[in-house]
C-alpha cells in the first residue's frame, strides 16, 4: 500500500510540473513583442552629369626615343638623327 501511494505523490508531482512549465511557456510566449523592423523610407536617386565630347583615340604608338641607339625622336621624324634606324 505504501508503494502504491508514493507512485501517486510522484504521479502528482510530474503532471504539476508539466503543467506549470506549459503556463510558464504560455506566459513567455504571450509576454514576447517581435521587433518591427525598421526600413529606411528616403532613397536618394544618383545624380548623372552628361558625358564630355569623346576624344578620339589614337592607335599609332609614337615613340619618344630611339629604341635602337636611345636618342630622342623629335615629333613627325620618320628615321632617328642619331642612329639613321626605322623608327
């Protein structure tokens, strides 16, 4: 008989405890204010200045010296006065 009765009282105590964790949980979860997320409303548009007139590129590479002897090349020299090479 004693065995019987200590099986309720430790009955008792777990379906308390079951019972006051679920309040426990209800209460947190009743208790709980999810943050609001907070958006930026104000977008500031990028402001597009017009392109300049496109200059043209220049594919002839022109050296500035000599690349046989090193002298300098003087602009519209189509042979080195230094060396004579092919420039």
């Amino acid at each position: 008989m004693a065995v019987g009765g200590l099986g309720l009282i430790i009955g008792g105590i777990i379906i308390y405890r079951e019972l006051r964790d679920k309040r426990r949980d209800a209460q947190r979860a009743s208790s709980y204010v999810q943050p609001t997320p907070t958006y930026q409303t104000t977008v500031e548009q990028p402001t597009y200045q017009p392109i300049a007139q496109a200059q043209p590129i220049t594919t002839e590479f022109k050296p500035k010296f000599c690349t046989s002897c090193g002298g300098k090349i003087e602009e519209g020299m189509t042979f080195c006065s230094n060396c004579g090479a092919s420039i």
